[in-house]
C-alpha cells in the first residue's frame, strides 16, 4: 500500500476538472426477492428466508417479481428515462461466495430504462442536472461475516461465513453519464444528487432508501483532466460509500489523491478502492482490470421483460409530484427560505411539518414545534423525528390550545413532554397533569394583588409611568402560579389595578 | 477460422476456479476450437433476416405477483453444505495476506 501525500483542494482545482460517475444501488421495498418468494423481512435470523432458486441449487428456476418490474419503471419514469420496449436479463459471472449461484442476475446491454437526468438543487439554490445513463434491475448478494481477522476484515480472516437472507433482494442500479462541468463544487453536486436520488426513491415509496441500514449505497467514480482537455483521465471506483456526508468527502479525498499522483509525474491505476469512515480516506481494493471479466449473457432461464405501452403510461400517470418541485412549492406556501427548507429537509420533517398543516395547524406553529421542541427530543434521544411517538395530528391540536389561549409555549412543552412519554392524546395529558392556563381574573387576582403588595418599588414605578416594569411583576405571578397564568392577561390586571394605561 | 489459444483457456480456467494440466489446456484449446467452430456455422446459414435468439420460446413477461411463499429452514438451506458454523455456511479464507 502506497501512502499518498495529498495535493491541496484548491491546488487541484486550479490544475484539473473533476469528472464523476455515480453508480447509486437501491434495494427496494418489496415483500419478496427478485426472483423467487423468500421474504425480505429484515432482522431474520440467518439463511432463514432462502430456497433453492435463491441458493442456486441445481434444477430451480427463477421467476421475476412483478413489483420489482414496476418499481424499476417508475425509478425509471421519475428519472425521465426512456423505458425499455424489450430487454433481457444477463448473468454476470464472477466467483466469490457472495452469490451461490457463481454468477449474479442483472441486466447489460439492455437497461429497463435509459437516457434520463435528474435536477439536483445546491445548498445556495442553483439547479444542477445530473444525466442518467441507464437503470437496471438485479439482485443483491449474501451477507459474508470474516472471522479470525482483525475487526471483522477480510483481510487476515481464517474464514468467512455466509448468510443468504438478502441474495436475490431486488436491487435497481441507477448509474449516471460522466458528469462533468462542476468544478470545485463537484462534492457537493455528489452529495446533493445522492441526497436528492433518495428524496425521489422514497416519494415514489419503492424504498425507504435508508442509507445507514444499506438499503441504498453508492458507488463514487472519479478522475480529473487537465482543465481544458476534452479526454478524460483514468477513473478510480471508491466502493460502497454510505452516507450523504461520505459521499462528499470521498469525492474530496479523491480529487486530492489523482491531483498529488498526477502533478508528481505518476499515473492513476484504474482500480476500486475502499472508503474509511474513521478519517475520510481512501485505500486500493482490487485492479479493475482483472476483476471485469464477468463474461455476461443473456439469462437462458428467464424470458425477456417487454413493458407494454399502456402499463408505463399507466404508471407515469401516477407519479408523485417530484420531491424538488414538491419542496419547492412547499417552500412557498410557507413562506420560508431557502437555507431554512434545507434544514427542514435534512432534519427528516418535510413530511410531518406538512401533514400537521393539514390537521389544522398553521405553518409557523407546525414548523416551530417539529424544527424546535421535537427536533431536540429526536435528536437527545438518537432517533428520527418520524420515530417519535407524537403524531402530526396531535401536534395540531396542541397548536390549537396555544392558538387559542388554552395553553402557552411553556405549558405546551409540558404537554408534547405527556404525550411522548405515552400519557395519551394531548387533552387527556393537559386534563391529568393540570396544565390549563389560568386566565380567570378570579383566580389571578389574588396572585396579582400578592406580587403588587410584595414588590412595592416596582409597583411604585408603574403607578409613575414606567409601564416596561411591569414585566417584573408578571414573572413574579408567573413563577407563584408555575407558569400556568396567561401571561397576557396578568399583564392587562396589573396595569388595571395600579391604574395605568396599557 | 475462430481460433481459440492456450492462453485463452488457461484464463477461462483461472475465472473458472479449475486446475488444469498444462497437457489438460492444450487438450481443451482444441477441442474448445472445433466446439466454436462449429457455432460458427450457425452465422453462416442465419442470414440478416433471422434475429439473434436467446430464447427458444416466443414468451415475454412471464412474471408472478410479489407473495411471500414459504422458505427452506435454516437446517434444510444448510444440509448441503460441507462445512457450517453459527447457522451460516462456512467458506475457505477469500483473500490471502497480501
């Protein structure tokens, strides 16, 4: 292993243009793997959910999931891609114990779906377009545990053991043209493609492309040239990088390694390479050129998939609005900024902040209360804001008392505090823990009379004009009532009682 | 004439995972050669007019609903297997040390 010394990043932007290829795989949603009916439960114990087709054993016969089609024509369609009119399955052959079957069932030369792109919108708003070569349907591998080396790597292990629960997983590839034009802003254009790819998948409810349980990974490949050259360099493939944040740093890190290797007068092997989550660098997997032998061919056992017209029409007719449009739209109805949308989208509450306006609440309490209050709870308890047990209607409803006067922020808290401990729906929380607001003149009166008499300075200050004093007092009848006085109304009987003009 | 070298063979061999003979590739090499020769005539009788097949039937779209149907047990996945450990199958070192 060779230790490279990095070229700088603006160095290397200074000398070279990055060209990246992006190859995203999504394991989608279905009940049932792509070519026979194990489930694809997770959490399964080990090669609980295989057969023979999907162990490759001899004489079984795969089928194909009718979903799994589907889903990829849909990918296909909100990528505006053309889709297939015919095309076949191949085998791709390769020997490792991954896949029973020595070869792994995809497609090649005949993509479902083909000729697309996809906008991706940068954190300062441009709009980038990302050009889609080709999705394609396949299956996912077995997962291998190494044993005897060091932290479960393999390299050193004594041996390996294989779980096939997720052999035959559908598993859709969506590889993008070179994209070439993004400059310095080339890790970003990554990330936010990747970020974006996900947003789509999920909308088109195919997958819950959860990066971090690798239901959906990404493949970074990258080369620089010369600025001003039209032939690209040599690529390197940096495999299975798994989060937005890695998927930006990768492609970093790579731009630095091929800028040191090639200003110091050396050439890029093409090769994968390995990504580590610990410092963000990148280290040689295997030469390339050995490993691409796969001897593909068309896949004697399964006939070819011809989409008929009316079905994708069909299917294009029932698309989502696109997530980017979606948010766009969103983003005006709410009157928020951009920079603000962002962090709504990155915190996961799109969705929630959107089905609480529709139960009733307006946009600014809905996003204060998702963005603020539960936004910290989530994140205190190491869980997405979707996984809280609050739903958007409750949270509604407690917009409402606020709006209301029922409730203020402070009692409200109190209340999101019961109902995410499991105390029952926000009436019944405010009804058992005794959070109603007091703002019955009856009841306040005495706690205001008490403040008046016990701060006779301030009450003096009042009487002669200074009106902002009275804030004092409030907080005086705030604190002797814990906080469940209407503050606005105490204020109004102070001022009413030492005779001053609000 | 296809033509189908020693090399050739020692490399399908290799992705293949077979050890064969030195005496075994040339064995293979020509044997291989008449196998692809013989393929070749195909080309010769199919004219423009009949499209490459990889299929012999006229099916498309033979595809079945996305149902869970019922798997093998851990056991029986495994009863095959020559070696296994932790309920998963057990395969030799991948990588070496280098």
């Amino acid at each position: 292993m060779t230790v490279t010394e990095l070229v700088s990043y603006e160095d290397a932007l200074a000398t070279f243009e990055p060209v990246m290829g992006l190859e995203v795989h999504v394991e989608l949603g279905t009940k049932t793997k792509m070519f026979c009916g194990c489930s694809t439960a997770l959490g399964a114990e080990p090669n609980s959910q295989t057969c023979p087709t999907c162990l490759g054993l001899p004489g079984s016969l795969p089928v194909v999931n009718a979903a799994g089609v589907e889903s990829a024509i849909k990918i296909g369609l909100a990528l505006h891609c053309e889709i297939a009119e015919w095309c076949r399955f191949a085998r791709k052959n390769y020997f490792y114990p991954d896949m029973p079957k020595n070869f792994q069932t995809s497609q090649y030369d005949e993509p479902i779906a083909f000729n697309g792109y996809l906008d991706v919108q940068l954190e300062d708003g441009e709009i980038f377009r990302v050009e889609i070569e080709r999705a394609h349907m396949e299956e996912d591998t077995g997962k291998s545990t190494h044993v005897g080396g060091a932290t479960g790597r393999i390299h050193g292990a004594s041996h390996s053991l294989l779980d096939y629960n997720r052999a035959g997983i559908p598993l859709i590839e969506i590889v993008t043209k070179p994209i070439t034009g993004a400059g310095e802003r080339a890790p970003e254009v990554a990330k936010a493609y990747v970020a974006e790819l996900r947003e789509l998948i999920r909308s088109l409810g195919v997958s819950e492309a959860r990066m971090e349980m690798g239901q959906m990974r990404c493949d970074v490949n990258l080369s620089l040239m010369p600025k001003g050259a039209d032939r690209f360099g040599t690529r390197s493939e940096t495999k299975n990088v798994n989060s937005l944040r890695s998927v930006e740093r990768a492609t970093r890190y790579e731009i630095m390694r091929h800028a040191a290797v090639l200003t110091s007068g050396g050439t890029i092997v093409q090769e994968t390479r390995h990504f580590h989550e610990d410092d963000g660098s990148t280290t040689s997997g295997r030469i390339k050129e050995e490993a691409e032998d796969y001897r593909y061919f068309p896949e004697p056992d399964l006939v070819p998939v011809a989409p008929a017209r009316a079905w994708v029409e069909e299917l294009r007719k029932g698309l989502p609005e696109l997530p980017r449009v979606r948010r766009n739209r969103l983003r005006e109805e709410w009157g928020v900024s951009q920079h603000d949308m962002q962090s709504i989208l990155n915190a996961g509450a799109v969705d929630l902040i959107e089905a609480t306006i529709e139960a009733g609440a307006d946009s600014a309490a809905a996003r204060k209360w998702w963005m603020g209050e539960l936004a910290r709870r989530a994140n205190e308890e190491g869980v997405a804001l979707s996984a809280l047990p609050v739903t958007p209607a409750q949270v509604a409803r407690i917009a409402a008392l606020v709006a209301d006067g029922s409730l203020n922020d402070k009692l409200a808290r109190q209340v999101f505090e019961g109902v995410l401990a499991g105390e029952g729906e926000p009436d019944e929380v405010v009804e058992k823990r005794g959070l109603k607001l007091v703002s019955d003149d009856s009841a306040l009166g005495t706690a205001v009379d008490e403040a008046i008499a016990a701060n006779a300075a301030i009450a003096d200050k009042i009487r002669g004009g200074k009106v902002a004093a009275a804030g004092a007092l409030v907080g005086a009848v705030m604190k002797a009532t814990r906080g469940q006085a209407d503050a606005a109304r105490v204020r109004e009987l102070i001022l009413e009682k030492l005779g001053v003009e609000g | 004439m296809p033509g189908i070298t020693r090399e050739e063979v020692a490399h399908l061999a290799r992705l293949s995972r077979l050890e064969l003979k030195a005496e075994e590739l040339d064995h293979f090499a020509e044997q291989l050669d008449v196998i692809i020769g013989a393929v070749a005539r195909v080309s010769d009788v199919a004219a423009e007019d009949v499209p490459p097949t990889s299929h012999p039937l006229p099916l498309t779209n033979v595809m079945r609903p996305d149902e869970v149907r019922p798997s093998l047990t851990p056991q029986e996945a495994l009863s095959g297997a020559p070696a296994q450990e932790q309920q998963r199958f057990k395969v030799p070192q991948i990588l070496g040390e280098d």
